[in-house]
C-alpha cells in the first residue's frame, strides 16, 4: 500500500490540493490501480507481436520541395501583400 508521504508527493507533482480525507482514500484507491498492474505483469506475452498503433495507419509523408514560380510569380504574390519592403512581405512585430 502507498504510504502518505507517497501519495502526497504525486498530488504534488500534480499540483493537486488533497485534504487529509482524500489521502486516506487515494492510498486506496491508487494502491488497487498498482495492484492491478502487478497481476498485468504475471501474464505471458513472449508470443505476443507489439504494435505501434492499434489500426495498422502509417504515416503518409509528402516530399519537402519548394516551387519556383519565376520572378513574374513572385511579383504576383507580392501584389497580395498589404505590406512589403526590399522584395519581402513585411508583418507587425510579434514580440
């Protein structure tokens, strides 16, 4: 069983209030979860494949290229700008 000083370190690490109550009830509670997970370690998995992700998904990646759209496409862009300045589209300061 968790002890006090225990549990009031994970409401800690939490940053959760607990009252005096509370700790008698999670030392219960969080004692059983643990438990739980013990009886989780008996079983045998030596045959088990692990995965990933339960549906089998992968991850689709796209090339990362950039396009040239010549020196007329960028003057078209830059007619969008509100704002530009040296060949830059110019932006309030963030910071």
């Amino acid at each position: 069983m968790l002890t006090r000083e225990e549990i009031i370190n994970v409401a800690t690490l939490a940053r959760i209030g607990v009252s005096e109550k509370d700790v008698e009830n999670y030392q219960h509670d969080l004692s059983a979860i643990l438990d739980y997970f013990k009886k989780l370690d008996e079983l045998d998995v030596a045959d088990v494949e692990p995965i990933g992700h339960i549906t089998g998904m992968q991850n689709r990646f796209r090339n990362d290229s950039n396009d040239d759209f010549g020196k007329l496409g960028k003057e078209e862009i830059m007619k969008n700008a509100p704002e530009t300045k040296d060949g830059f589209i110019k932006v309030k300061s963030v910071l």
